[in-house]
C-alpha cells in the first residue's frame, strides 16, 4: 500500500490474521473451549501473533493512521463441515472428532452474515476484545520506542445501536489503561465503528456521541438495506438495470 502511495490503512481486517497457520489452530482451540478460563488459554497463544502482526502493520505505515477493525467473521467459518477435515482438527486439538462435529451443529446458522459476528462475539465473549486491545496497543508502544509516528484506530465492527458500541470501547478502553500501566508508557488512540447496519445508520446521532470516528460497511449496508444477497447471481441482473 505504501508502494502505491497509500497514506493510511482505511481497515485492518483482523479475520484475516486469524486465518494465518500459526493462528488457526489456537482460534479453533478458542472456539472449542467450554470455559472462559480455556478460551483465556488459547487467547494467550494467539496475542504474541497478533502482537507482532500489528507492530510489521504500524511500522510500514510510520506516521499514516492505520484503522484496525476488531474480530468479524462467523465463528463456523474456522470449524469446516467436512469431516476429513474435522477429524485433522480433533487429532490436532486432542479432541474426540465427536465433540468437532457437535460444535459445527451449535455453530450452523440459517444465515450468518446476519448472525453472530461482530461486536455480538465481543459482547458474547469479551476476552477476545481485551486480547486484540492488548495486542494492538502493546504494539503500538513498541513501535513508538523505535521513534516512529503510530496512530492506531480501533474499529468495532457491526453495530446496531450505542449500547453495544459502548459496551466493547470500555472493554478496549480498560484494556488500553492497564496496558499503560504495565508499560509505564501511553500512546494516543482512538475508537470508531463502523455503520454497517440500517439500525446503525437510523441511529448514528446516537452513537456519534461516544465513537470517535465512523467508517461506512457499504456492501453490508447496500444488501441489508435493500434486502439482496450480494453474492446472489440470480439478483445481480435486476440492479445492474
């Protein structure tokens, strides 16, 4: 991006990161996990990753803003249906192929573009809030003790009203505090949404009060809008008219 004369990343898409080998297997361990304190245990896998994902990200990009949008896809997308596949998972986690295939059931949803993704798995399962806070803003103290300009934006993805907005920025707020402390360091940052949903949109006066920047999901908001798949052929001609 910066070859190309980029001034700044406009979002970060973290699922992305998650997708990478070295992430997957602690992300599946994460999805897995019954309990908060196991979903802690594989979160802690995945932070020095992250960590160093974002430091690469906030030193190519010395002095340009870089948003950075927290976790977004469907959780089945980490867990495939396909059971030779399934049974890799199982071997690789320890688990019985049994307890792989039951997930995939919990975690089947008519539609989840629609479903739960999002702020919804912060809210659900706020630990993976805190760790992509902690992440995002140990890195940037790290790169700031290099001497490079950072300034990082944490997008909070898929909001529907101001509640839920405020409900992950204290989350990321309390994380950014305690992280200062250990560091005996602060960086400036800020936290954004994005306004993805018709909600989102109606009620944007709302949350402008407390986001600190907003960015436009127009794909989402296009096809939730007007109620079209976008990855519908059988549509696609009808508004190309």
């Amino acid at each position: 991006a910066r070859d190309f004369g980029a001034k700044g990343i406009g979002l970060a898409r973290t699922e992305h990161m998650f997708f990478e080998a070295d992430q997957i297997i602690p992300m599946r361990e994460m999805i897995m996990a019954e309990t908060t304190k196991a979903r802690r245990d594989a979160l802690r896998k995945i932070l020095p990753i992250q960590r160093k994902d974002m430091e690469d990200l906030f030193e190519i990009m010395d002095g340009y803003h870089v948003t950075i949008r927290l976790l977004d896809p469907p959780l089945h997308e980490f867990i495939p249906k396909e059971k030779e596949n399934q049974e890799e998972i199982a071997k690789a986690l320890g688990l019985p192929v049994d307890q792989i295939r039951s997930k995939v059931r919990q975690l089947q949803e008519i539609n989840p573009m629609l479903g739960h993704r999002g702020c919804r798995l912060g809210i659900s399962f706020p630990e993976v809030t805190e760790v992509q806070a902690r992440a995002i803003i140990e890195a940037a103290i790290s790169i700031k003790r290099k001497g490079l300009k950072v300034l990082p934006e944490i997008m909070v993805p898929l909001v529907g009203k101001v509640g839920e907005f405020v409900n992950q920025e204290k989350i990321v707020r309390q994380t950014a505090e305690q992280v200062f402390v250990e560091q005996g360091e602060r960086i400036e940052y800020k936290v954004g949404t994005m306004i993805e949903v018709p909600r989102a949109a109606v009620t944007a006066d709302e949350i402008a009060e407390k986001a600190e920047f907003f960015s436009f999901g127009t794909n989402d908001l296009t096809q939730l809008t007007l109620g079209v798949d976008r990855d519908s052929d059988k549509l696609s001609g009808l508004f190309n008219e």
